[in-house]
C-alpha cells in the first residue's frame, strides 16, 4: 500500500511530528505485519525518528545540525541553501519502522518527524506499507 | 519474523557488536531471501553498519561524534542528555541489511552495531525479517 | 530480486550517480510495487539522496563532511582512513526508495549517489527489489 500526503512548512527549520497520521495511516490499512517506509522526495529536507515528548529535543538536534552546517557558511551551490542539503544527507530520505499486529513498533519516545531545513514549502511525504 | 532481544550496556557511550546475533536469527529462522531490518526503539541510540576487526574504528566515531555534539554544550532539553538524542538522529535508528540465501550480506569488514549514547541501560532490539 | 554492481572510483572522496543505472534495474525487473534497497557492504563508504542537477551540491555535501571529520584530525586507528569510516555512519550504508508501477518514486532534483571516502577503489553496490 502507498499514500502520500502534503504537509505546508511554516519556517525554514522545522520539524514537524507525523507519528499521529502514520498510526492512523497503518491501523486503516489491512496490513498486519511488515514494514513502513517513510519518504520525503526532497533534497532538502529529511526524515528522522526522536523524543516527542520535550520539544526542546528536536530543537536541540536543530540547534546542533546548524553549528555542523551553518546557513551561512562558504559553500559551492549558490541558492543559498547548501545547508539545508547537507542536513538532508546527514539526517537521511527515510526511516523504516516494524509494524506488528496492525501497529507501529514505536518506543515510548519516539515519534517521526518530517524535517524541514528549508522553508517554507509544500512538501510531500510518501508511505509504502510492505507486508509480510 | 520478528524478534526482540535484550542488550545491557555498561557504559554512557558504547558500541555493542551484535553481528553474529543477527546472523545466527538469520540462519535460524525459514526466510532464504529478503531483507533484515535492525531496529532499536530508543531516542538515544542507534544502529551503524562500520568495521568489526579494529576496534579503534568505533571508538574514533564515538570520540567524533562528541565533537560534533559534545555532551556538556548549552542545550535546550534539561535532562542532560541532548547530545544522545541528536547523536541517535545522525546515526539512526535502524539499519536494513540484504538476506541471500538463508544469509545477511555483509561486507568483510563490516559488523552490525547497537550504538549506546546514554547508557548504562537496558536496552531493546527489533529484529524483523522480510521474505522476498 | 537482488543484483551486484562493480564501480571504479577515481578519487578519494567522490560522490557518484547511480540514479540512472538503478531506474534500469527496476525497469527490466519485473517488479511492479515495492522497495528497492541500495546497499554498499563497504566500510568507507555511503549511500546518500541529494540534488543531482547542480554536481556543486554533493561538492559542498562532502565538503562540510571533511570539516566535520577532517582527514587528518588525531584518530585511534592507523590506517589513516578514520576520517572516511566516520562519514560513512554519519551517510549510512544504505538507501530505500519507494516502487510505485515499476517506476522508482524519485523527486525531481533527487538522485542516489554511492559516496566515496576513501578512493579509489573498486566498490560493489547490492541493489535488492522488495516486492509488495
């Protein structure tokens, strides 16, 4: 099963909790056991998996990619936004997750997160639920 | 198929081989062909495919790695562990690794491990074969 | 379905396409839905998806790596390559992307791209089709 949903960005960084629409996405589906895959067809945002409790922590692992990235450093790519590229590859496209007995295998933390590291945007999310 | 196993660490940050664990589910179980999903349900660890026979190699990415995030920075997050969490999002959460013929392939240099950035823990490991 | 690919690289650090060869894998399969699986069993490089249209995007994407982890920082092990096994955690082994009517779900600035970090030499690439 594929779906792909739109998701506005309202900053340039920004990391934006989708956990609630996958467990909905995977309890709606009729697969029982397998694997989720989450994607972003973008180059300059990411995918990653983290605490949703404290939003203080995904605004520390922002904080931090910038200090590995700043936006404005010296850099080749001249539309200004080669850090939001390099945040991409560092973070990653996607993020594979269990499903067993209709659910999401998700620690007691964790949520997913859509990040953002260029906005504004519309951007599309892909999910492909594989089954076995 | 889908597995958990148990992993005590004894150490705050620590790289835990879990190679030939993963291998022995492998060859134990029914599945000749597909792909080995390796999954840790933490926000403050993650799952690296790097060199086994040195080492010193994972302890340089330990030792990188808290430069790049050092533990004692300024962070947002109270509980003194921000740069856990964000080592685990540069890291990952889970790393799929290819099944051929009742075996995962892996390099000859590469081992399988349960990165540990916030230990000592009790920590879980997901392991999901998918046939195909 | 899994196949092998033998690449040469040239340089030490190089970022190569391999957009274009793995949209014929899936092609000629017979594969219609499902995940294709990018693989490199090496421990000194990486698979990423970045910007293919501007080469100065992965030229920057490799440069902030070597800032992030420069060659020739003090390192535990001797083989004076602990600068590219540190990149290859931080990009990952691997990469997933979607199969949708026996098409790979790429964006339009998407390209997949084996990273090289310690060239040259001669790599393989393990492409695996998950149908489903």
């Amino acid at each position: 099963m594929l779906k792909s949903v739109e998701i506005s960005t309202k900053r340039r960084t920004e990391f934006i909790d989708v956990t609630d629409m996958l467990r909905k996405i995977v309890s709606d589906s009729r697969v029982k056991d397998g694997i989720c895959l989450v994607y972003t067809p973008h180059t300059t945002c990411g995918i990653t998996i983290n605490e949703y409790a404290d939003p203080d922590v995904v605004k520390d692992i922002a904080a931090q990619l910038e200090k590995i990235a700043p936006q404005n450093a010296a850099y080749s790519h001249v539309e200004g936004n080669s850090d939001a590229h390099i945040k991409a590859s560092i973070i990653g496209s996607s993020e594979s997750i269990i499903i067993s007995n209709s659910k999401l295998i998700l620690g007691t933390w964790q949520g997913v997160f859509l990040c953002e590291f260029d906005g504004p945007r519309k951007r599309t999310l892909y999910i492909k639920l594989l089954e076995g």
